[in-house]
C-alpha cells in the first residue's frame, strides 16, 4: 500500500508523542490487544482503500493535503497513527528476519512531508499475494539543493555526457550495473502527451539520470516568482524594519575626530580631465553617439568563408592560402597525343636533374575506371601543408594603373642637343693603357699620363703630341691647374707628386719660374710639420718641384683658385689626405683619422668645402669651421670616382658595381636618383662644366652620356635623360675606358682606354 502524504509523520513528532503521552508505565503501553487488533483492521482497510483505483488515492491526497494542519491539531489521530506506524515497523522486521526479499524504493516528491523529510519504502512478500508497504522517516539536514535532497542514480561523476552519446548506456548505478538509455519520444508523441495530459508541462528532463521529473506545485510557484522578478520564497519580507547593530552613547559624533579634507568641498581635477578627454573623443569622433549601425540589407553569402576583411586577435589581417593549381590538359586519363611524351623523352627525364625533371608524366587510359591510384598523392599533401604554414604569406596590393603612366614623360634626345655623339679624332702615342686624362682650362691642349711612364701633351684640334715628359714610372693620375693664367701640370707618380710646367704660356713664363723654384724654408713650428709630412724637393731634369710621400699617390685635386691641391694616398692610414700650398710650398695634415680607405677628395668650386669619399661614404668638411658639415649614405659596397656639378649643389658618385648615384646636398644625405647603367665597374664620372651634361664611363668600354638639368626653382627636381652611348674602345685583359673628361667649352668629351688610345668625341 502507499501512504499518502497527510499521513506521513516525522521523527520528531514521534518523539514528542511518546516522551509527553507515554511517560508511565502504563501510558507506554495505551494499546492492548484489542487495540492491536484494531490496528490491523485498520490496515485492511487502508489496503482495501487503496486497491480501489487511482482515482480515490488522488482524492485522498487531495483532502489530506488540505486538512493537514488539521490532522496535526488532533491529538487522537495522531497518536492513532503512531502506533500504526511502529505496529508495521515491527510486522517489517519479523518478515525480514524471517528470509522474506525487501526492497527499499525512493519516495516521490509528492511522498514528502513537511521539513524536507525523505522515506523508504520496503516492499517484502514472497508469496506474490501482497506487499507490506513501511515508511522509515529520517530527518536529513535543511538544504536548497534538490540534488542533496535526491542523490543521482548515475553515478558516473563529472564525466561529460557526451563520452556515452554513441552508447546503449548513461552510465553506471551505484552497483556497477548499466544503466539503459531510454527510448526518446518523437515530437508528435511528445505532442500528443502534451495535449492529452493537462499536467506534462510539469515534467521536466533529466539528461544526466535520464529520466522525467515532475514538478511540484512548490516548486513551479518558485519558478513564477522568478520569472516576475521577485524573491523565490514568498515567506521572506524584503522589507523588514532595520535593526541598528551599532548602537553606542556617542553615535551623535563622528567616527574620527580628524578635520574634513579640502577634496570634498574642491571639484574634482580628476574628473575634469576625464570628461575632457571624453569631450575630444566624440568631437574626433572616436565615440560615436546615437543609433546602433544597421546591419545591411545584402550581404555575401559566402563572405565569411573567406575572412578576408577580419583581423585576427593579435590585429593581423586574415590572408587565405592560395589555391592549388587546377588540373591541365595532360593531368587527363586521357589526354591528346601531342601531350603524352615519347619513349625517347622519357628515358631523356632520367639523365636530367632531379629538380629538372617533369613532376608528372602524362599517361592515356580507355577509360577512368582503369586509372590506377596516384602514387605521390601523400607526398603532395605533405608539400602542400609545408607550403601552408611555413611558407609566409604577405598581402600586396593591386593598383591598377596604364604602365605607360608610370614611364616618366621625358624630352626626346634631339631636343636636348648638342652632346657628343662621333668620335672625331684619336690621339695615339702611348703604348701602354692610359690612366689618367686632364684638358686644360683653355680647351686648346689635353694632358694624359700612361702605365708606359710617360706623360704627354696633346693639342685637341690636330691630334698633334706638343710634349713628352719620359718620368720612367707608373703614371697614375694627371691634374690641370684650373687658373687660367698657370700652365701647371700636377703628376702623381708612385710616391711622387710633380708640378711641371707646360711651357705654353710665354709671358708668364718667369712667374712660373719662381713659382717651381725651391725656396728656403725656415724651421718654423709648421714648416718642421710639413718636412715631417712630405719633403719638397727640386727636380733638376723637368726644372719643377717634386713632393716625396711617403706612401703612393693615386689622386691630386686642385683648388679653383690653382694655390692649393690635395693629395691622396689610400695606404697612408692618418696621412692618407694632405694638404698642399704652392705658393708658399708648405704641407699640412688637416685630419687626425678616417672612417675607411679614402678613394678620391674634391674641392668645392665655390665654397669652403671639402669632400672626401671613402669606399661607403662620402664625408663633406667645412675647412672654415673645420667641422665635419655633412655626411651622405651612398648605399654603394665600394665607391670608384665622384664628381661635383659646376653650381656646387649636386653630386655624382660612381661604384664599382656599375651604379651612379645623383645627390642633391641641399635635400637630403641619400642619393635623389640611382642609376644602374654598367654592366661593369665604373671607372670615372664627370660634370660638363657649362652645358648640362654628365657621364660615366665603365670597363665595359662603354661611356653613357647624360642630360643633368639643375634648375634654380629648389622646388623642382633635377632633369636627368639619358642620351648616347659611346663605344669605340677596345677591352684589354678586362679593363675598358679609365677616364673622362668633358671639355671646358664645347660639349665634347675625351676618353682614355687601356688599348692606349684617347679619343674625342664631338657633336
């Protein structure tokens, strides 16, 4: 039988009846043996109640549940009931200790009774004709946990549900045994329950225990309340008078007796310069107020397959792999005959290398059932996931724009005539390659100095050789006084400089004289130094000065005013660069140390500056000042020759990698433009002093001639066009042309080979 749930008592009720009703020895025993008797008549007819159908259970609990209190109240019934209770308890443990089967079952919710108290239910009976049905009340401890009040059949801990998806199980019971899954109703039964039970909404699914749950009317009424936002339990007030637990004789003070700060009555500077910078950002608008965006109307369905406008969460763009090739012609089971190679091509595949060889043969089938599986397919995946994550990828962005539009539009060359063009005449003599080539400031004569050991003078409109100067070593760089009025030729010659004269200038011929004179020098501090540096000696045979160094001289330079030159000797480590004055005939060492080997030194044609270029730099010295003035980043691994435009402005350096670098000294330290136009090493470059014009010759025997326009406007970029190509010299033991020079008033420009030739070249 069940006992419904008015008639459930507790333990502490019953402990209260007996202790207060039964405290003599004769109230302990109220019940004799008609009562005992009584006591099971009672229990048929309960038993005979509750087989009378479902209907009458539900009615009973109904009216017990609501003339609980009452039941309570009445001290007859109650104790009536305890006695039933302990009465079946004792029946219960006389047919267990008999060896009859018990089975205890858990108690519904609507089994309860009040205070959270749980029930067994022990079911005993061998004999199959009926079951004795006894209640054991325990008080468990007061929990607003359901689980502690009901603990789960499953016993399989935390483990995820989702490990017993594929399985007949749920999981284990507390014996070890499996615990079926039970068959999940469709939607239509699940519907058809719904409408005919008005109650199925009450039940709730229990996927871990997986079984159905109702719901009490307790339970959904706290359901309610949560819903409508209120406090679950409807027994608690929320506004309960407040209690004043810090309750002293001087709560009238305060808690501290320190004074008020001045903060409190100051606005805060704080705040202000948080609502200031919120003010910026919406007027900047990095705050947007107003309406939330609108998602738009249309959108690409397959958008964010791709990803690509997204970013990833270290804030790099998303950028998708690139695709496979698709498959061609000759990847076909049955491709065209002109696609399937020949006996003779393949066995040609195996001697070649194994990077050269073809990927893939073409083969031809009847048909694709007969194509057999690919047998380097699992090494092409491996290649394509080694190209996926170790390759890396970088967006480029695609401009689409006429390449015509990207040619600088410049002038065509036979508007930017005259240059030089032909070779009009050579000038032979020398037997071994020509070095180094200096025309003079008139225009009418042209020095040269040879590896043969001699140095020549030419006139530039016959071809005629005026002088020879038989020095008997390496030449290796011949220089012009730029003053017109001192016909003074500078010769490096190993680890000599000589200032000859030219003898062309016959009036003016007893001032040079004096001027290659030696002359007495006092020992004077700066006269000691420059002995120490050079010694200025008297060459008796050329009736000239001769500068002994102390290492080889590969270049000189001149002052435009013609009374100082520079020396340079790359191995001379401090001493690589030295300063001469001829008038005076004195030497001074202006640098104490240099960044790299020095490779050529200028002077700057109008101001007091002085360029010195090493095999990376080009260093440019204020000699006022004396201070370092600039320093420009060639970007070149080893500069040959440079040149400095006739305004003074602009710089070309030339590199033994074939690359002419344009500086422009009033922008920037870097180069404007970089020309690659040899192939080979450039050997010289060089400015037209009055037209606009510059060039580079290489070993490639080859000289480029140039259109350089500087244009006073400092807000327009220098003009540069290339124009002609001269070719003409012959390449000796890989050595082109060594040298060029522009003539001074004509636009025509020599050139110094190593087949020992120079030749001119005129518009």
């Amino acid at each position: 039988m069940i006992w419904k749930r008015g008639e459930a008592v507790t333990e502490t009720r019953l402990q209260r009846v007996i202790l207060q009703g039964w405290g003599t020895d004769d109230d302990r025993n109220p019940v004799g043996e008609d009562s005992h008797e009584e006591l099971h008549v009672l229990g048929s007819e309960r038993a005979d109640s509750d087989s009378a159908g479902g209907d009458g259970v539900e009615q009973s609990v109904e009216d017990d549940a609501d003339d609980e209190d009452g039941r309570w109240e009445s001290g007859d019934e109650g104790e009536r009931e305890i006695a039933e209770a302990m009465l079946e308890y004792m029946d219960a443990s006389e047919n267990g200790s008999a060896g009859q089967s018990v089975r205890t079952g858990r108690v519904s919710s609507d089994e309860k009774g009040n205070g959270g108290e749980t029930r067994e239910v022990i079911e005993g009976g061998s004999d199959g004709e009926g079951r004795d049905v006894i209640e054991t009340v325990a008080q468990v401890e007061e929990s607003d946990s359901s689980e502690d009040e009901v603990p789960p059949r499953n016993t399989i801990g935390h483990v995820p549900l989702e490990w017993y998806k594929d399985e007949e199980h749920i999981g284990y019971d507390i014996g070890g045994r499996k615990l079926k899954r039970k068959e999940k109703r469709d939607k239509l039964d699940s519907f058809l329950a719904r409408s005919d039970d008005a109650k199925d909404w009450w039940k709730v699914y229990d996927e871990y225990n997986d079984e159905e749950v109702e719901l009490t009317k307790e339970e959904v009424g706290l359901i309610m309340r949560l819903r409508q936002g209120k406090i679950p339990h409807a027994e608690v007030n929320p506004f309960e008078p407040y209690v004043d637990w810090f309750d002293w004789e001087d709560k009238g003070h305060p808690l501290s007796s320190a004074p008020v700060p001045k903060r409190r009555f100051v606005p805060s500077k704080w705040e202000a310069k948080k609502v200031v910078k919120l003010v910026r950002a919406i007027r900047k608008g990095w705050i947007k107020l107003g309406k939330p965006k609108e998602k738009p109307k249309y959108y690409l369905m397959w958008g964010d397959d791709l990803k690509t406008a997204g970013k990833t969460a270290n804030g790099l763009a998303y950028i998708p792999a690139p695709k496979p090739n698709l498959p061609r012609h000759e990847e076909s089971y049955h491709p065209p005959v002109e696609y399937i190679p020949t006996q003779e091509e393949i066995n040609s595949y195996a001697m070649m290398y194994e990077e050269d060889r073809p990927k893939f043969i073409p083969k031809t089938f009847g048909s694709l059932r007969q194509v057999p599986a690919y047998t380097d397919f699992i090494k092409d995946r491996f290649e394509r996931c080694l190209d996926l994550y170790l390759c890396p990828r970088s967006r480029k962005k695609r401009i689409n724009i006429d390449p015509e539009l990207l040619i600088p539009k410049l002038p065509k060359p036979k508007d930017l005539r005259p240059f030089p063009m032909t070779c009009y005449i050579e000038f032979l003599g020398h037997t071994g390659p020509v070095l180094s080539i200096a025309p003079g400031p008139s225009g009418e004569w042209i020095a040269s100095g040879s590896s043969d050991g001699t140095a020549r003078l030419w006139e530039v409109q016959t071809g005629r050789c005026v002088k020879v100067w038989d020095i008997g070593k390496l030449v290796n760089y011949v220089a012009w006084n730029p003053n017109s009025e001192l016909s003074i030729l500078a010769v490096a010659v190993e680890k000599e400089v000589l200032l000859l004269n030219t003898e062309l200038r016959g009036e003016s011929q007893s001032t040079m004289a004096d001027l290659l004179r030696l002359k007495k020098q006092s020992l004077s501090p700066e006269s000691t130094e420059s002995i120490a540096l050079v010694t200025w000696l008297q060459h008796e045979k050329f009736q000239g000065l001769q500068l002994q160094h102390q290492q080889v001289v590969q270049s000189v330079s001149w002052h435009y005013k013609g009374d100082y030159f520079a020396s340079v000797a790359p191995d001379g480590n401090t001493k690589a660069v030295l300063m001469h004055q001829l008038s005076k005939q004195q030497t001074q060492n202006p640098f104490r140390k240099f960044q790299g080997s020095v490779v050529r030194v200028l002077f700057h044609p109008c101001r007091p500056f002085f360029f010195v270029a090493t095999k990376l730099h080009v260093r440019v010295y204020n000699l006022a000042k004396q201070q370092l003035f600039r320093k420009l980043l060639t970007g070149l691994h080893e500069i040959s020759s440079m040149a400095i435009h006739p305004a003074g402005d602009n710089l070309i350096v030339g590199s033994r990698e074939g690359k002419l670098c344009w500086f422009d000294l009033d922008l920037l330290t870097k180069p404007y433009k970089t020309i690659k136009n040899h192939d080979q090493d450039i050997r010289a470059v060089a400015f037209h002093s009055s037209y606009p014009l510059f060039a580079s010759c290489a070993d490639d025997s080859t000289v480029h001639i140039f259109h350089g326009m500087v244009y006073s406007d400092l807000l327009q970029n220098p003009l540069i066009v290339p124009l002609k190509i001269l070719c003409g010299h012959r390449t000796v033991n890989g050595r082109g042309i060594l040298d060029c020079q522009f003539h001074p008033q004509q636009p025509w420009i020599f050139t110094a080979g190593a087949d020992a030739a120079i030749k001119l070249f005129c518009n």
